[in-house]
C-alpha cells in the first residue's frame, strides 16, 4: 500500500455558518427545509508530515441526493491546498445551497463524499426534512411527554422496576440515565436526530449524546423512548452540587431540567422548563396498560430457556399460595401467614434476578403484592462504615422495598465469623429478622447465594432460617440450554451464525460446561461469548476496502473464525522478554552472597541454564515448566530473602515482566465473612501479577474453618488459569507443608518444584555473624573473635525445635552492637579513635554466657 502524508478524522456536515470554542461548529445530519439555506461538509484529517515539511494536495467535495434511490452529484468542489509542516489537523470546508431558505433543499437523503487527490476517504450520510420550523414554543414533530432520571449500573436501561430521581447521590451514582419520552405527531416516514448535552455547576460540558432513530410512517401518536445514560462502573463520577441537562433538537433546546446531588439520593420527578425559563408544556400520558394476568405471568416464566424444575417449584408454590388465600376467602383462622420471603441458591447467571423480577409481577397479579418492583441491594448498600450506621441503612432499603420485593444478592456476605463482634453485618440480620417477623405483609424478603456459603449464612442467627419459607435452587444451565441461550441473545442482537460457527460454539459451550466450578457464568458465559464475538465480527469487518458495498447479510453474519478468537483471546498470555544480563547477575550476586544453601543455588544454576538453553532453540520457555514453588525448612533459613531474590531472576530471566514479590502469610488470604474470601484472594493475586506471591506458612490454609479451603480453591484456579503470569510460592515446616501439600488432590500437581532449605551448621552461622558485622563496618578483635565462634558453638549445640537458625544470629548481632555504641558512649568524644569504633571487643559479647554440660539431641525439626 503507498504511503500517504495524511490519515483520515472525520467528516461533517453543518448548516450554521457561526464558530464555536475550539473550531467548532453545530454538527447535524437532520435538517428541515424551512430552515435550510446552505449545508456544508468539513473534512478534517491529520498531517503525517506535521513538523517536517510542507506539501502539496487536492482535496474534493462532492455533494449527492439520493432520491427514490437514484444517485445524483448535485455539487464537487476542488481545493488545491498547501499543508504546512505547522498543521497538524488540517479543516477544509465546502458548502452548496442557496441563500433564501427552503429554495433549493428538499426533502430527502444527501450525502457528501471527501476526495484527496481523487482518492474517495470518507462519505457523511444526511436528511432534509419538510414538516416545519421548530422552536421553543413550537414543534409540529412530536410532543414531549416526559423527562425523568434513574441511576444504576450499565445495564440498568433493561431493569424493568426502575426508580426514578429527583436528587441523585454524589458518592453512589454509577451511570446517570435520562428517560425522554415523545409522542409523534407525524404520520409520514421522518428521521429524528437529538442531542442530549449535560452541563455541570460552572455551566461547563460534561457529557455530550448524539441520537440518531428512523420512525416509520403509521405511527403517529405512538410513544418513542430514549434512555441515554453517561458514567462510570466505579461511583463518584457526578460529585458537583448541581447539574443541567439541555435537551436539543432541529437546533433548537426544547428542554431544560436542574438535577442537583446529595448525600443521598431522593425519589420524585425534576421540573422541564424550556431555555427562557418558562416551564415546559407535557402531553398527557395514555391510559396505563391493565396489569398482566397471572397466567401471562406464569407464560412468561415457562418461556424462560431450561430450569424445568424449578418451574415446577415456582408453579407449586404459586398453587399453595391460591390455596391458602381461598382459606381465607372461606373464613379459615389459620394461623399460618403468607409468606413470601424465600431463599435462592446457585450459582452466578443462573437467572436468579430475572425470576425474581418475574415473582413481584406475580405476586402483584395475585393480590400479595401493592406494587410488584424489585428492590435489589448487596452488601455495601446495607452495613454502615460506624455504629449506628446499619440499621438505618436497611431500614430506608426495607421502606424503598414495600409493595414489592427487596432482593439481596450474595446475601451470605452478611455473615462473618461468629467470634467476630465488630461486624456490622450481624446488625443488619437483625433488622432484617424483625421486619420479616413483625413489618409489612405488603414486603417479600429475597436472599440469594452459592448454596454452600447460603447455608452458612442461614445458620448465622438462630432465628434467620426460621423466616423463610420458600426454598428455591437454580442448577447449571446444561449444554444445550446454554446454545439455546446464546442463539436467542443472537437474535436480539440482529446477528446469526454460520452453520460451522454455530456447530463450534456448541463445541466450547459443551468444553466449559465440562470444565465448570462454582464461578461458572452460565447465560452470563454464554451472552459474553456473542457479544466478543460481535465485536470481531466488526474489526474483521472495518479492515476491508469495501465496508461501504457491504450488504445487510455480511454485516451481520457471524464466522467461526470469529468465535475462534474470542477463546484465543481467553487464552494464556505468552511474551518473550529477552534475559536482562544486568539485572540476572546482580540477583546471583545477592544469591551467592548468602551463607549456604548450596542446594538451592545450584538448583538456580540449572534453572538459568534450561532457559538460556530454551531461548536460544526458540522454545516457550511458560510451556516447559512451572514458575510455583514450595520452600520446605526450619525459620531463619532464608526461606524469605530468597523468594524476593528468585521474583529478580524471573524477571531478569523474561519470565516475569515485573518481578515484585508480594508477602503474606494467612491472614492475607482469609476475609472474616463467608464469600469474601475469594474476592479478597484474587485481590492480593492480582497485585502480585507480574511477580511474585510468597505465603509464608501456607500450611495455616489448611487449618481452622472453610474459610482456608476457599482460599486455597481460587488459588489452585489462578495458578492454572494464569499460569506464566506470576509466580506463587509457598513455604513452612516440612512436616506441615507435607500435610497441606496432601490436603488437596490439585494442589501438590500445580508446585513443579521444591526447594529444600537445610538447618545452618555452626561454621554456616559464625560466618552470617561476621557478614551481619561486616555491614556494620565492624570487625571483632582476637578475644571477641573466639568467643563468639564459642558462644554459636554453644546456642548450636543446645537448639531446640524453635531454634530461629539466621534470625538467632541476627538477634545477638545486634545486642552486641548495641553494646559496642553504649560502651563508646560512655566515653569522652576526644578519646574515641576510628579503630576504637569499628572494633567489638569481648567486654561486648559478655552478657552472651556460654552454656555448659550434656549436648542438646532435639535437632529442630517441627
């Protein structure tokens, strides 16, 4: 392909001859006749020669109705321009038309077409319309029926019980959604183009959405919604104290609404006003839709892909329910209340919420429930950062709630140990247990969890389990189920599958369903595989040279080749890093350094020779062994230092790309509560990414509640799932690091090597003790000298099992420099020499007392 002095940016059209901040323009592609005199397109492109030199080009313009169809240039107009080395975006502008309004656009579809040097880059689509001007007191287009905002994640535009705001919290809002309903009035084919523009407290743009809808003729006086949201996953991204939402269409703001922020959020309806400040004129809703039937209701359940028996659960309990409440009717004084707060187990995208939802519309068609919406709360939204604090919290969830349901997922994350009191997930239980014993019958309490760690949870107050009545498990979705998923999503997603794509996506569905644990996605795998595989789908798609003559079928036809990648993207993270010499001598220079453990240094010799060996033959060296390891020996034998020095040599070797070690020990791994273990696991996992994880103790993991085991489960996953991408390493007692390494049938298989770290012998120790002093810039004169090799001779021989090897060396190293300062302290300044500083004599080491009589047999051994 020939080089080219420039790359593409954009192409625009605009009718408006006024400049804006920053060479801007108002951008449109809907227009009306009554308002157009000239539109104009604007190339832009960059300059590859920016600061280089200057050259020379030809840039067109051509113009083109697309009337019933037929192609017509209507105007091309040439410009031979002279880029400056000082330009780096270049704007070339061309306009067409005439200067009386309505006299020469007409309704219908245009478009411009930009040239450079007679090679075609860019084609803007845009539509002239013929129904009338539009201003603030008048729109012949459509009525505005309303304008209110909800907030909530991502994907909140599909909650079907949406809460709408009149004040949103600044420290809870993710994304801030504005729901604008129109009626229209015109019953011929037109093209709609809004702009949503929001502007903060210092009247500065904060977030700008261009809508573009086609509305079909025949619909006039239906309804047409727009939900435009702008945020962030992570809360905190609306923090001023007031915000404008200017709603603009044909060029004209038919809307204005002032939303302010608070601690927290208030519900209610923001007043519309138009840009003079007058308040907006509304069109009366239609009559709300009756409500749906219970047996709609219930179709609709049946509808759901798979979870046969537990439409059989739902369907009986809905049959219980009629019974108790014809009771009732019958004049029965049973003493049994209804009750409608239940338990969900399963696991992650087994439909649980979805069922939920479709509960509250169901127990509202049967009369149990006002309102039927669904209330959904985890953790954080419930428990209070101080005393005090939690009660409130669930109270104002529990009143948000009534009429409908509140549903708390990961509802277990709410117990923690039963020693530990400072909790306040304990407050919230309580709460939460009076209101389903003592509150509204108009309320139905729903939790939802893993099984396992749901049971521990109903178990943490002696009265939880007791309140629910309603037990409901969701299994797997099998194989089949989650093909059927997928081709259903593909469906709403105006995308289908060739015969070979849709026979190798049945392929890996079937692989991770085989390979499942309880993190399994379900629906959630299934969905994200469309959605990856529509996104490359499109890249595929932008890279040919005749995107613009592709028809309907192509740009919607998903190839196998297309799934392929999304599970080569899965796939394990290979680099190749060439081996930093520098870095890898100087790790060995702290490695030979160390007293001893000539085991271990030769078993690093090897390492470095098998990877050297390996780069030079251009094999995967993550391929041909395993970066964990497990340290076995006593403490104080170097267990630590050694560890951090191996995260270098990965690193120096290209094994590791950054080679940071992060240090832990239990504690690091084990969250107080049932199922935050996990979440706080692949925390300290990800930190370590690049590096290394040391666990000191590992065998603790083991011990004690489920808790370690959970730890334990996500580790072995990690390990695998990214294997190359860190380096875990554990070490302990050999004893205990032989039971741990048997506790589990996967955990000893993913340890590919173990490094032995042998108890120091007596000479191994004297010689840590004159490195240790050597540091200090001491040296120990004659006396001091025997009687120190005499006194480490003495501790050796007399060690117990809790002898601390290297850490007892380092210990008496420095008491006795402690010793040496204060007996120089003691002395006049002008009588201290230079040799008198770095010299330890015996009256030092004097309170160190040599012990005397039978040698100690105990080794050290735990």
């Amino acid at each position: 392909m020939a080089y080219k002095n420039y790359k593409f940016k954009t192409l625009r059209v605009f009718a408006s001859d006024e400049w804006l901040a920053n060479r801007t323009r108002e951008y449109r592609t809907v227009f009306d006749k009554s308002e157009t005199t000239y539109i104009s397109a604007e190339i832009a492109f960059y300059n590859k020669l920016f600061d280089e030199q200057d050259w020379e080009t030809t840039v067109t313009l051509k113009a083109f109705s697309h009337i019933d169809g037929i192609k017509k240039e209507l105007s091309s107009q040439d410009e031979k321009r002279k880029i400056r080395l000082d330009e780096n975006v270049v704007y070339i502008n061309k306009g067409w038309g005439m200067a009386t309004p309505g006299s020469f656009w007409n309704k219908g579809e245009y478009s411009w077409e930009a040239y450079i040097d007679n090679e075609l880059i860019g084609t803007k689509r845009f539509y002239v319309e013929d129904i009338g001007k539009v201003s603030q007191d008048h729109n012949p287009y459509f009525d505005i029926e309303s304008v209110r905002f909800f907030t909530g994640d991502y994907n909140a535009v599909n909650d079907e019980n949406k809460i709408y705001l009149k004040v949103i919290s600044r420290n809870e809002t993710q994304y801030l959604y504005a729901e604008f309903k129109i009626r229209n009035k015109i019953n011929i084919d037109w093209n709609c183009e809004i702009y949503f523009n929001w502007y903060n407290a210092s009247g500065l743009l904060k977030a700008r959405i261009e809508r573009f809808r086609k509305i079909e003729a025949g619909k006039e006086g239906e309804t047409f919604l727009f939900n435009e949201g702008w945020g962030n996953d992570i809360p905190g991204t609306w923090k001023d104290s007031n915000y404008r939402l200017e709603i603009v269409f044909m060029d004209t703001v038919i809307a204005v609404l002032h939303l302010p922020t608070a601690e927290e959020e208030e519900e209610g309806d923001v007043e519309i006003t138009t840009q003079s400040g007058n308040v907006a004129t509304l069109t009366s809703s239609p009559p709300a839709a009756p409500d749906e039937s219970l047996d709609a209701n219930v179709k609709k359940l049946d509808e759901l892909i798979g979870l046969e028996e537990l439409k059989k659960e739902v369907k009986n309990h809905i049959d219980y329910l009629n019974f108790l409440k014809l009771r009732q009717e019958r004049g029965f004084k049973d003493s049994e209340r209804i009750n409608l707060h239940s338990v969900f187990t399963g696991n992650p995208g087994t439909s649980k919420t979805t069922v939920v939802k479709m509960l509250g519309q169901i127990y509202k068609s049967m009369g149990l429930l006002t309102k039927g919406h669904v209330k959904e709360v985890d953790r954080s939204q419930l428990i209070g950062e101080y005393i005090g604090q939690t009660a409130p919290k669930v109270k104002k969830a529990i009143e948000e709630a009534k009429g409908g349901i509140l549903f708390i997922d990961e509802a277990y994350s709410l117990a923690r140990e039963a020693d530990d009191s400072k909790d306040f997930g304990k407050e919230a239980i309580e709460v939460l247990i009076k209101e389903m014993s003592d509150g509204s019958q108009d309320l139905a309490i729903m939790v939802a969890g893993y099984p396992h760690e749901m049971e521990v949870f109903l178990k943490s107050n002696p009265g939880l389990k007791s309140r629910f009545s309603n037990y409901f498990h969701f299994e797997d979705y099998l194989p089949d189920e989650l093909h059927a998923i997928a081709v259903k999503y593909s469906f709403q997603k105006h995308v289908h599958l060739t015969e070979e794509a849709n026979a190798f996506l049945s392929e890996q569905l079937m692989e991770g369903f085989r390979n499942r644990d309880k993190t399994f996605g379900n629906a959630r795998y299934a969905i994200s595989i469309l959605d990856e595989a529509k996104m490359n789908l499109g890249l595929r798609l932008m890279k040919r040279a005749d995107l613009r003559e592709l028809d309907g079928t192509m740009l919607s036809t998903i190839e196998k080749e297309d799934i392929e990648l999304v599970f080569k993207q899965r796939g394990k993270r290979k680099f190749n890093i060439n081996v930093n010499e520098k870095l890898l001598q100087s790790a060995l220079d702290e490695l030979n350094a160390l007293v001893g453990i000539s085991n271990i240094k030769n078993e690093v010799t090897e390492l470095i020779k098998l990877v050297r060996f390996y780069h030079d033959i251009g094999k995967d060296v993550l391929n041909k062994f395993s970066l964990h390891t497990v340290f076995l020996g006593n403490p104080g034998t170097g267990k630590t230092t050694v560890a951090r020095i191996m995260g270098k040599i990965f690193k120096a070797l290209g094994l590791l790309e950054r080679g940071q070690m992060v240090e832990l020990d239990r504690q690091g791994l084990v969250a107080g509560y049932v199922g935050q273990t996990a979440i706080k696991t692949e925390e300290r996992i990800k930190e370590a990414k690049g590096g290394v994880l040391f666990i000191d103790e590992a065998y603790a993991l083991g011990e004690g509640n489920d808790f370690g085991r959970e730890a334990i489960e996500t580790l072995l996953k990690r390990m695998e799932d990214s294997r190359g991408e860190f380096a875990v390493i554990v070490a302990g007692y050999t004893e205990p690091m032989n039971r741990f390494l048997e506790s589990n049938p996967g955990l000893r298989s993913r340890f590919d090597r173990t490094f032995t770290f042998h108890d120091y012998n007596e000479q191994e120790l004297f010689k840590i003790a004159l490195a240790l002093l050597k540091q200090e810039n001491i040296r120990m004169d004659n006396e001091a000298y025997d009687y120190m090799q005499k006194y480490i001779k003495s501790i050796f021989d007399y060690r117990d099992k809790y002898f601390g090897n290297a850490r007892e060396i380092r210990k008496l190293i420095v008491e006795a420099v402690q010793n040496q300062n204060l007996r120089l302290a003691s002395m006049a300044k002008d009588q201290r020499t230079k040799e008198m500083l770095e010299t330890m004599t015996l009256d030092d080491l004097k309170e160190f007392k040599i012990a005397e009589g039978k040698r100690s047999n105990l080794g050290f051994k735990y």
